[in-house]
C-alpha cells in the first residue's frame, strides 16, 4: 500500500482473499487470483492484471522469505480502492495490503454443532460472488452463534433457503448424494468449494448443486463445511433440526482427499 486504506475504512470499498500456505507455497493460489480477478472487475476497479500480478507475487515472496515446507499460515490479500473521493469515488486505481499469520494448531475435525441465523438473509447479485471487506451479515451471524453457543451460523437467503455458514460453504448428503446450495441462492463461490466439487467427480462422487430449505435438514445423513484455510469439517448436530450424525463415511472420503489440512 503506497497510501493509507481510506476508502477501505470508509465505505468498504474493495475486497479480500484469504488463502493458506502450505507445502512452501500458498494453496491453490490460482483459484484465489481468479476470484479477486473477477471481483476487482464487478468493483470497476482499473488495473493492468499483468502488472498487478507481479506486484501481488512480490509482496508474498518477501511475506514468505524463509518458510519452509513444515509452516502453515493464513494469508489475506486485501484490495481497495485508491485515493478519496466520498459515495463517487475520485480514482479506481486499485491498491493492496497483504498479511501473513502463522497457523499454531491444526484444523478441526468436527463441528458438535451449527445453528441458523434467520435475522439476516442474503440477497443474490452479481456482488455475491465479490469476497467483499462489507461483511456486516457474517459478523452479526457469528456473534449470535457465539452467545448462542454454536460453532457456527447457517444463513439464509429471503427465499428462506440455506446460503452457507459465516465463513463456510456448506454441503449435505441425502440418499447418498451430495448437495451443496447453488450459487444464486447468493453463496459466495468458495475456492474450497469448488475444489471440493472436483474432487467428488474425482471420486465418482455423485454431486448436485440444488436450493436447499431448512426443511431438507431432517432428511441430511451427513453435513460438512469448507473452507480454505480449515478444509473441510464435519458437523454433528443442527440446533432446531432433527439432523444428527456420528458416521460420515462419504465426507470422510473426500476429507482424506485434502492431507494437509489434516
């Protein structure tokens, strides 16, 4: 950053990507890149991706100068809009900070238990698929599954549809397929997601992508969630639901498909 994030702290103006680093390298960085790709460009942010890309490439070698294949960390890549300027803004020049944050302990098997959110329903736009630093509906979700005493938040869409979790996709398992809500329920396009989705094809997994209402959850043998720095997780209960499980064969199979979340 050449200059200090005023329209980030002001208005939100721009968009993150968190990724992981592992193996000496950030995982999947590509699908990364491609998503904040896509985003800068439905922000109208003006850039010449070329030269962005070195400079992004830069700045994660300097952040990761001497770690080797045993570190794990969280990565994120913030980019907001350059200069002033108040609702219109005066410059379109995108501009970047990058954090790296070692990782001390090990994922998470299991989720005991996810709740539902109802008070904020998300809307489907060409902005769902933006990681965007507006992120009012996530934070308030996952400070109702803290008091609440969840591990986490399902939300839901105005159409009373299940989108994802506060920093998860989520899929279920019913009649020995996976389902996973589809994108215009107003899900954001995870990375984990989709390479979750590939790895089911991989394994000849039946997949289908499907609006899912709360009133499926009774018929779920299995719920799990994703996410790129956590992988993936299984949940045991959904408060409210009569969905409970211990055995959860078919997302055991594709969490082993990911060892280094493990």
């Amino acid at each position: 950053a050449t200059t200090p994030p005023y329209r980030a702290l002001r208005y939100g103006d721009g968009l993150f990507e968190t990724l992981l680093f592992a193996h000496g390298g950030p995982v999947s960085l590509e699908l990364h890149l491609e998503r904040m790709w896509n985003g800068m460009s439905i922000l109208g942010f003006e850039f010449d991706k070329s030269t962005f890309l070195a400079e992004i490439n830069h700045g994660l070698a300097m952040l990761t100068e001497g770690l080797g294949a045993e570190h794990k960390a969280r990565i994120r890549i913030s980019v907001y809009r350059g200069g002033q300027g108040a609702f219109l803004p005066e410059s379109d020049r995108p501009e970047f900070w990058i954090e790296l944050h070692a990782l001390k302990s090990t994922p998470t098997e299991f989720l005991e238990n996810i709740g539902v959110a109802t008070d904020y329903p998300l809307t489907y736009s060409q902005l769902s698929a933006v990681k965007s630093m507006n992120a009012l509906p996530y934070i308030l979700a996952a400070r109702q599954a803290k008091k609440a005493g969840w591990n986490d938040a399902i939300l839901l869409n105005h159409a009373d549809q299940i989108v994802e979790c506060t920093s998860s996709n989520i899929f279920f398992v019913q009649d020995e397929t996976i389902r996973t809500p589809t994108l215009t329920s107003a899900c954001l396009p995870g990375t984990m997601r989709a390479r979750t989705i590939t790895a089911c094809k991989e394994l000849g997994l039946p997949l289908i992508e499907k609006d899912i209402s709360l009133t499926n959850l009774d018929t779920m043998t299995e719920v799990f969630v994703t996410n790129a720095i956590q992988g993936i997780r299984k949940v045991k209960h959904i408060v409210g639901s009569a969905y409970s499980s211990e055995n959860f064969p078919l997302s055991d199979q594709i969490r082993a498909h990911f060892p280094y979340f493990l």
